[in-house]
C-alpha cells in the first residue's frame, strides 16, 4: 500500500517511514565504497586515488538526476496535496524522460571530454591513464545513473520508498559481486571497478523504468501521456537546484581537496582523502535520505495548509537529525582505526594518515545533519531559491573557501578542519534561516 500522507506523523511513524528511504540512499552510496575497497587492497592506492581524482565529475554529471528527483517529488506532491492528479502523473512521466534523455547527452559530452578534465584534476603518467579509463567506462551508464538518482525522492512521492530500497539493494549487491569477479578475481583493476558499477547502475535506474511503465503498479504514480511543458522541466529543476548546487559544491570541494592534498602530500592524501570522503557519503546519506523521505509530507501538508502538521513534523525532523549526528560523529571517532585499516591496503604510512584525519573530520557530522534538512525544507515548501542560497554557501562558499584559505594558516591539518569548520558555520546560518523565515511558511509562530 502507497503510504496515506493525509494522516498525522508520530516521532516513530515519521522514523518507521523514513528508514528504507534512509536505507536506499546509503545503499546508493556503496557502489563507490565498494569499488575503492576492492581496488585499494587489489590494485593498490595508486589505482584508488585515481578514481578518487575522477569520480567528483562523475558525481557533478549524475547531480541533474537528483536535482529533478527533488525538485519534482515537490511539484507532484504538492500537486497531489491540491487535488492534481493528472497535472502530477503527467509531470511524473515528463521528468523521467527529461532525466533520461539529459543522461545520454551529459555520458557523451563527459567521454568526450574527459582526458581534458583528468588532466586539469592532475592526474598525470599512471594516474592518467588509469583514471582515464575509470572515467569513460563510467559515462556507459550515467544516464540510467540519473533516473535512478532522481528516483531516491521520487518513490517516496510516489508512497514507496520501500519498493526504492529493494531496488538499490539489488542494484547494490549486483556491484558487489561483480567487484569481487572483475577486480579480485580477474585482476581488471580500474576498469573492473568502472564496469562493476555500471551495470549495477543499468539495474537500478532500469527496473524502475520498468515499474512505472506498469498500469496497474500499487503506487501513487504511473507512466502517462504527456505534453512537453518546459515550465514544469524548469520549475523542477529551479525548485531541486539547490540539491544539485549542493552536490556539485560538494565534488568542486572534492577537486580542491585533492589539489591541494597533491601538493602538500602526494598520492597518499589523495587516498587518505577518499577514505574520508567515502566515510561522508555513507553518513550524508542517512541525513539526505531522512531528508528525501520526509519532504513530500512536509510539501502535502503545504499544499493541503496543513499548518499543525508542518510544525509537527519540523521539530520532529530536527531532533532526529540530531540524534543521528551524534552517532555518525561516535562512531567515526571510535571506529577511525578500523575504517583506515580497510582502505589503506595493508599500507602503515597511509593507514595512519587516514586515521588521524578521520578523527578530526569525524566532528563535522554533528551538525551537518542541519544544513542538509534545512535545504530540503525549503524545497520542499517551493522555496527554490532559499534552498539553493543553503547549498550553495554552505559547500561551494564555504567549503570551497575553507580549505583554500584554512591550509594557509594551519598546514596540511587546516585541510582535514576545513570540512568541520565550514558544517559548524553552514548549521548556524541555516537555524537563522528557519527561525527567520518560519513565521512565513507557518513554520512557528510570528
């Protein structure tokens, strides 16, 4: 049954609904867990730090996908919330197709033109060539990267963010395997990697293809006759911007990391860094997927002027985003030495490096459980602009600008403090945000 949106959210349904989408995004988050883990203990770390310098493009070319997934799960269920169903099954179908068809033109602009990017990323001899390969093996698949990235907030609209978790579970196992045959079994290296996660990306951006093509599916949406509207393309994608500006800070981020951990460092901060970055994208992905999960209630419940139920649900929201940040940051701390032996391929130079970094980055996760909700609050009230204003100062402004600025002052540590110090400021202008502009959005009383 798709889930009733009409009724009120106790703590523990609000938890029990949120899990499986919470589930899916970590899940989605594995396949490149899963291909470094296999490539630094198999191939070595100049092979990780390689797709560590080429995968930040892959995840700035796959971001449109989760900008229209956001920015669409709001429009339709918003529309639904308002007694729309045929404008909200027509955008559906609209976006889903838009998302496919920008894939394919992004997958052959990204082969095209990716020896330029590895080498401006400074991938050089070896380190080119390797991550080279990783990154045109990985355009095969960007388009069904996409859909199924726009369908992490799209099945929660749709009422079934369970059936999006079994999806990402199969698609997650699928590279698993085929990470274990082609890297550790056969020796492919990089490519295995790539080609592991590739077709597991076929699989999960093809099967919900495949669902919603199904008339008689049991969720709130279906694949319909459309008409091209280019308002609802951009009101999507101007409503979900701030995700994807959120995302691509994040992989820019990403990029000057690696600059400037290979000129202070070497390969080895690049390697220490993706252990670090991979560490992020696990525990950002419990935040993004409470956060995709919750957003169609708190845009029902706009669109119904439900105004009990939206307060309801953001002091709910905030107390669960705090519960978690906490963990993240326990377990991180007290777990740095075990997650460093797992990706550091039995190298003790580079296993201590990443352990006395994780320690450190681990402190961020306290609050940046904050910042993500906040931008996903916004989006999911229609305010495009506010949530895209949250992403963007908190990674690309504030990111960005701290560990350019941080390493100046404070060595190669202001790097590993750059990402701590720019979550603590990013949380406190978002609870600004939300204090400030709650009275509007009845968020809190005047």
């Amino acid at each position: 049954m798709a889930t009733d949106m009409t009724k009120h959210f106790t703590l523990f349904e609000l938890l029990k609904l949120s899990v499986p989408c919470m589930a899916t995004t970590l899940f989605a988050s594995v396949y490149a867990v899963v291909d470094g883990l296999f490539v630094v203990n198999c191939s070595g770390k100049e092979a990780f730090a390689a797709i560590n310098i080429v995968m930040p493009v892959i995840l700035i070319l796959g971001s449109a996908g989760f900008m229209i997934g956001a920015g669409g799960s709001a429009l339709v269920s918003h529309a639904q919330g308002a007694g729309k169903t045929k404008f909200a099954l027509e955008s559906f179908t609209l976006l889903t197709v838009f998302t496919f068809l920008l894939g394919v033109l992004c997958a052959a602009l990204g082969y095209l033109f990716m020896p330029s990017i590895a080498y401006a990323l400074g991938a050089r001899d070896n380190l080119y060539e390797m991550a080279l390969v990783y990154g045109r093996i990985s355009m095969s698949s960007l388009a069904f990267y996409m859909v199924q990235y726009a369908f992490q907030p799209l099945f929660s609209a749709a009422g079934k963010p369970g059936y999006g978790f079994l999806v990402t579970l199969v698609a997650g196992l699928s590279n698993i395997v085929l990470d274990a045959v082609f890297v550790a079994m056969l020796n492919w290296g990089v490519a295995g990697a790539a080609w592991a996660t590739a077709i597991s990306e076929f699989v999960g951006g093809g099967i919900p293809l495949v669902y919603f093509m199904r008339k008689h599916n049991s969720s709130h949406f279906r694949f319909t006759r459309f008409s091209l509207r280019m308002s609802t393309i951009a009101k999507a994608c101007s409503n979900g911007s701030s995700e994807m500006i959120s995302l691509v800070s994040v992989s820019l981020a990403g990029m000057l990391y690696n600059i400037q951990l290979l000129s202070y460092i070497g390969a080895d901060g690049v390697a220490a860094y993706g252990t670090l970055l991979y560490v992020g994208w696990l525990f950002s992905a419990l935040f993004s997927g409470f956060a995709i999960a919750s957003s169609p209630l708190m845009s029902f419940a706009h669109g119904s002027a439900n105004l009990v139920e939206k307060q309801s649900l953001l002091k709910k929201s905030l107390l669960i985003m705090a519960v978690l940040g906490i963990l993240m940051t326990l377990i991180a701390y007290f777990g740095s030495y075990y997650i460093s032996c797992a990706f550091s391929g039995g190298d003790s130079a580079l296993q201590t490096l990443t352990e006395f970094a994780l320690r450190i980055y681990a402190f961020s996760f306290l609050v940046m459980g904050i910042s993500i909700y906040g931008s996903s609050l916004f989006t999911s009230l229609g305010n495009g602009l506010v949530s895209a204003i949250i992403s963007l100062v908190r990674t690309l402004v504030l990111g960005c600008g701290a560990v350019l600025l941080l390493p100046v002052f404070l060595g190669v540590n202001g790097i590993w403090l750059s990402c701590v110090v720019s979550e603590i400021i990013s949380a406190l202008f978002v609870a600004v945000l939300i204090y400030a502009l709650g009275p509007q959005y009845q968020l809190r009383s005047a």
